[in-house]
C-alpha cells in the first residue's frame, strides 16, 4: 500500500495495543498446548513477547522476513528461519508451535510462515479480509483499504479528523 492508495488511518496506542495483544493471549489459552512460540519479525515481537508471558511459554525465536520498504510493499525474502530447537517441536511441521504477527494484511507473509510451518498455530492481533483466512485466531478485524499505524512507528502529534471541516 503507498501513501496515494491509504484511505483509513487506524492510530493504535500503546495502551490498546497491549489490551489487544493480551486479549490475543487470552484467547489462545485454551488453543494450545504450545512448545514454542516464534515472533514473525519485526511486528510480531511486541504482541510475540505479551502473548509468550500470558501463557507462560519460555521457547520463543523469531522468523525474519520482509516485504515493506516504509509503507511500500516490495518482494517477500526470508531474512532468517527458525532454529533446528524449533524446527524440531512435535513433528517437525510446526505443531506445537504458536506463531505470533501484529498484523495479516493481503497474506503474503503468513503464506511463507504457513510453507516452512504447516501444522502450526498462526495467530495475529489485526486481520484483513485477503490475509484472515490464513491465520487461525485473531482480535480485530479492519477493512482491507485501512493502514494501521502502530506506536512503535508513530509519535504523539495532532491526528486529523475523519470528515474534512468537523474541527
């Protein structure tokens, strides 16, 4: 999405992103069991590190992949894979493994996530229409033509109103 097409800014605080990612971890509780968790970076590292100490689990890595340059997507690369620790939970496929991301947008990332770990449990605080399919439990819904802006990218300044001239 670049800056032309964004159509819906979605601002989320620190405060409801935490509330969000623990209603996340509250939700997979009855999910699991989970052996390990694995953070798709760099946006599932928050949520990854809420949900990992809700549910109490102390195996987590990261997955390091990237398709964004700013807020321009680009080619999908696989920066980093999981650890052989990892790689070897349950079956070797994934199960048992709980996969943690911000956000699902149009489901090119969760596609890679889903090839190198089929069988594992892939949750997202923020789902879009093309990615919900992909990911088995999330939060919030938002329409595929909104961008989130999350506070770790963001800093306090004056946000716009929705409707022109309702200041």
């Amino acid at each position: 999405m670049t800056e032309e097409t964004v159509r819906k800014p979605f601002p989320v605080s620190w405060d409801q992103f935490h509330r969000d990612a623990r209603a996340l971890a509250w939700r997979l509780n009855g999910a699991g069991p989970f052996h390990a968790l694995v953070a798709v970076t760099r946006g599932g590292l928050v949520p990854a590190a809420i949900v990992a100490r809700e549910l109490g689990l102390r195996v987590i890595d990261t997955l390091c992949v990237t398709n964004y340059e700013h807020t321009t997507q680009t080619e999908m690369r696989v920066l980093k894979g999981v650890s052989e620790t990892v790689a070897r939970v349950g079956s070797g496929a994934g199960e048992g493994v709980l996969i943690v991301d911000d956000l699902v947008d149009t489901g090119s990332t969760a596609r890679v996530v889903r090839e190198l770990l089929p069988r594992a449990h892939f949750a997202a605080v923020y789902a879009k229409p093309m990615g919900k399919p992909l990911v088995d439990t999330f939060i919030t819904e938002v329409s595929q033509d909104t961008w989130i802006f999350f506070p770790w990218d963001t800093g306090l300044s004056f946000q716009p109103p929705i409707r022109e001239g309702s200041l």
